[in-house]
C-alpha cells in the first residue's frame, strides 16, 4: 500500500500534467499538485552552484529562468522556496496535503 507519491521533475507546463494524470486514470487516488518555485535570484545561485559542481551544463540557467513564469499557469499550489530550508519546504508541504 502505498500513501504518497512525489513527482520531482520539471512540470511547467499543464499539459504535461493532465498526461500523468490521465495516464492513473484507473487509479483511486487524491491529487494535490505543488509547484516548488524560487525567485530568479535564488534560482540563478542554485543552478550555477550546480554547474560548478559539474551537475549541471551552463544552459541550464537560460532555460529555467524562461520556463519560471510558466508555473503561475498551472492549476497547482505555488511554493516560493527562496531563503527556505529544505526541512521548512517538507512540512508546508505536509501541511498542505494534510488538509481535508
């Protein structure tokens, strides 16, 4: 049995998530979709963090920084995570899917 599952990968766009969604269609389940999103600030830090550890090829930046205006479209919960913990980002998310 299992209680949660957790995409984490980049969903920005809504039709991308309508085809997982219709995809689990025999599936009973409650969907609550989150996007975790951050200022272009924070973002840009992060990503070129990545990119000096080697995980990540400089392209990267151009492309998300496009792509972040595209999640206010989405019929998902917008979670800024900017200057957040990840220990803070888990427990609003628990708190959000806790709700009846």
């Amino acid at each position: 049995s299992i209680s949660y599952v957790l995409f984490s990968w980049v969903l920005h766009e809504q039709s991308i998530i309508a085809s997982l969604l219709e995809r689990l269609a025999d599936l009973s389940f409650q969907f609550s979709g989150f996007s975790l999103v951050a200022s272009p600030e924070v973002l840009r830090g992060r990503l070129a963090g990545d990119i000096a550890a080697g995980l990540r090829s400089a392209d990267v930046i151009a492309r998300s920084l496009e792509r972040l205006p595209l999640y206010e479209k989405l019929s998902t919960v917008l979670v800024d995570t900017s200057g957040k913990s990840i220990s803070t980002i888990t427990a609003e998310l628990a708190g959000q899917i806790k709700k009846p």
